[in-house]
C-alpha cells in the first residue's frame, strides 16, 4: 500500500475528536438550512404569503429529491471512510471513480423523472390550486440542477469521510452567501418569482461542488483516481449500490412520509400551512444538530471499524450517545422557550392563525425531541459498522406510523395532533434500534466465549 498522511482518528481522545469532527458538521447543516429560509425569508418579504406558502409545499417535495441524493452520498461516505481508516489507496481511488460515473448517471435520471413528475406528484400531496403555479415553476429549476447537488454531496462526503469537515464548510459558506445575493437579485430585483430562488439555490450549489472538487485536487491528490483506475469495477459497484441504495432509500422513506404528511397538512388551509412552513423551518435548524453529531460519529466510527478498532469503536457510540442526550435537552429546551419570535421571523406580526398552528406545533414537539436526538446517534453508529439495513428498517418504522396517525390527529387536534404523531413514531425507531444494538452485543458475547 501507498504511504499517505497519518490519520488521526484512530488514536486520541474520542470525545474531542467528536466535538471537532461535529461542530463543522453542525454549522453546515444550519447553513444548508439557510438556502431554505432565506429563499423562504425573500419570497414572503417580495412576492407574499401565496408564494410563502407555496415554497414550503416545494420543500418537502424538494428534500425528497435532494435527500435522496444526499443519502446515497452518506452511504458512499462509509465506504470512503472504511477504506481510509484501513489506509487501502488505491482502492479509495477505484471507488472514488465508480461513485462518479454510477451516481452521476443516477442523478441525471432522477432529474428527469422529476421535471417529469413535478405536476402529478404535486396533486398527489392536494396542493392548492392558487400554490400550484409557484410551487411548479420553484420545483422545476431544482429537479434541473440535481447533478449540481449530487457532485457537491459526493465531494464534501469525501472530505468528511477522510475527516476534513472544515473545508467543505468554507465553501458552503461563501456559497450561501451568494445565495443570499443572487436571491436578491433575482426575486427583488429581476423578478423572476420562485424560479428565480430556486435558480439561485442550484447555482449556488454549483459553486460549493465547485469548491470541494478543486480543494480535493490541490490538497489530496493522491486520493483522486487517475487512468489507472478508470473501468468497471464489479465488487465496487455492487458495495457502492448496497451502501448507497440503503442510505438513499432510508432517505426517501422518511421525505415520502413527510410529503404524506404535508398532505394532511394541506387539508387544514394555506394558514396552517404556512405556520408549519415556519415551524419547519425552525425544526430545521433544531435537527442540524443532531444530524451533524450523527455524521460525526459515523465518520469516527467507521474509519476505526475499517481499521479494525473495535474497542474504539464501542467508546465512540458511548461517547456519541451521552454528546446527543445532552443536545437534546438542550436544544428543545431553547426551541420551545422562543417559539413565537422564532415564528415571528417568517410570518411577521400578523396572521394570528399560522402563528397559533406553528406555535403549538413546535411547544408540543419540543417535548419529544430527545428521543430524536438518540435515534440520530444510533444511526451515526450502525451507517458506521456497515449495518446500513438498521436505520433503513427503522425510518420506514417511524413515518410509518407518523403517516397513519397524522391525518385522524391532525383533522382532530390540528399541528399539535402532528407533533404527537411524530413523537410516537421516534418512540418506535428508536425502540427498533435499541433492539437491534441489544441484539449485536448479545453476538459479540456469544462469539467471545466460544473463543474461549
């Protein structure tokens, strides 16, 4: 094998190599968010609540497709990671090929499908007449730019799986910031309505890709594949599929309820759907945090599994689940304390209706939350041990029983129906995933005294 540089994550103070590998992560989920809420924030302020409205419908609809890709990515990332902490180059380079040509290929498909599906799936989820023109033309210039998001979460994934989380968070930076710019002048300025925010997004998008791609060349070269490793690789492509299909499809689960659900949502009006746009646009920010934890112990997990660490590898799920507890008391703590100002940014001083309906939303969810936060770093530790069957199974577990209880609780109890619904499917996830981890440590024991 080749000599490269020395890896730190496999040795050292596991909690502070958490904490260091998270807070990047972290901050590039809240700044993932900001595409959405200042795209949220500038169509309210210049086009109006119709237009508000209609870019929250576009949002579940939209992270569908974006989370698709981006959990094929995540899955990609533990293979990439496994193969660095095992420190096998050349392997990392066939695979780093096999993930651009195949998951290319899949991105330029599903971007047709989608410019395809957009009016089809938008009457599916009872989108209101008056929204459909917004949220139709928003959607459109997205599917569009699916290969721009691809080749961004393909490259920061990369940099993240070798432990580098800094740099693709600098370029996220400047490009939210022209996001912010171009949102501007395209929505206020040229007027091009919701399909100018959204072609500011993909744009955007295009520079971060742009951006990790050429830090890749100049600072890891040898980690990029070259003519030699150019071809069909059979055992690459079936690990890429599996790992990356798996991540993808937990993904799609999850985003399929959510549209489901945005559905029972729709049923209640435009002023309950715009106080759950805003409600969700602060559950956002709220989730970032336990999504950037996750990431991080998957990364830190699955190097030292590729590297055959195992001891390392049960300290960081310890550690990973005690940084998680505490992150969700709290953040939710936080949450539910400035709800109504954090409402407030989106909706203004008026519209008592949304503001009432998102407000007992968030108050009600906030209670749950912990169980959310545990059921994130479980994920960060079975995506990391190659286990990428457990938070599939587990997510279809949890919108499951989310989509079967929203409508009756919604049409019932409104948005504070939804935030029980939602609680009681992280309840049965996370109840999943203690099982299954019950059910690993009860093997290892078994498999330790037949050695004996």
């Amino acid at each position: 094998m080749e000599k490269t540089k020395e890896n730190h994550l496999l040795t050292g103070p596991i909690s502070q190599q958490l904490v260091l590998l998270a807070v990047p992560l972290l901050l590039g989920n809240i700044l993932q968010q900001c595409y959405n809420t200042v795209d949220s924030m500038i169509i309210g302020r210049y086009l109006g609540m119709d237009a508000f409205a209609a870019v929250g419908i576009a949002g579940t609809v939209m992270n569908l497709m974006i989370f698709i890709l981006n959990g094929f990515c995540t899955g990609l990332s533990v293979i990439f990671s496994m193969l660095y902490g095992k420190a096998d180059w050349k392997e990392f380079r066939r695979e780093m090929f096999t993930a651009v040509s195949c998951g290319g290929g899949a991105a330029a498909a599903l971007s047709l499908i989608f410019l395809a599906g957009v009016r089809p799936v938008l009457a599916l989820i009872r989108t209101p007449e008056e929204l459909m023109g917004y949220t139709v033309e928003y959607l459109q210039v997205i599917a569009a730019g699916l290969i721009a998001v691809y080749a961004y979460n393909l490259f920061s994934g990369i940099l993240r799986s070798i432990g580098n989380t800094l740099a693709s968070l600098l370029f996220l930076l400047f490009s939210v910031a022209v996001n912010m710019v171009l949102d501007l002048a395209f929505v206020a300025g040229l007027q091009w309505g919701t399909a100018g925010a959204a072609l500011a997004t993909v744009l955007a998008q295009m520079l971060s890709a742009a951006g990790c791609c050429g830090y890749l060349w100049c600072c890891h070269r040898d980690l990029i594949f070259t003519g030699k490793e150019v071809g069909f690789h059979a055992d690459l492509l079936r690990k890429t599929l599996r790992f990356g299909a798996a991540s993808a499809l937990q993904e799609s689960n999850l985003y399929i309820g959510k549209m489901l659900v945005q559905g029972a949502v729709n049923l209640l009006g435009t002023g309950a759907i715009a106080g759950f746009t805003a409600a969700l646009r602060l559950e956002g920010f709220c989730n970032s945090f336990g999504d950037g934890g996750a990431l991080a112990m998957s990364v830190l997990i699955s190097q030292n599994h590729g590297a055959g660490n195992p001891e390392r590898v049960k300290e960081s799920l310890k550690k990973g689940v005690k940084f998680h507890v505490i992150l969700g008391i709290v953040i939710p703590f936080l949450m539910y304390l400035l709800t109504v100002p954090g409402l407030r940014l989106f909706l203004g001083e008026g519209n008592s209706e949304a503001l009432e309906q998102g407000r007992s939303y968030l108050q009600l969810i906030a209670l749950f939350y912990i169980l959310c936060f545990v059921g994130s770093a479980l994920v960060g530790y079975f995506r990391g041990t190659g286990k990428v069957h457990v938070p599939v199974i587990g997510t279809t577990l949890n919108i499951t029983t989310r989509v079967l209880l929203a409508y009756p609780m919604t049409q019932r109890f409104g948005l504070a129906g939804l935030a029980v619904s939602t609680g009681i499917g992280w309840m049965m996830v996370v109840s999943y995933q203690l099982l299954n981890l019950r059910m690993i440590r009860k093997n290892a024991g078994k498999t330790r005294n037949a050695a004996y």
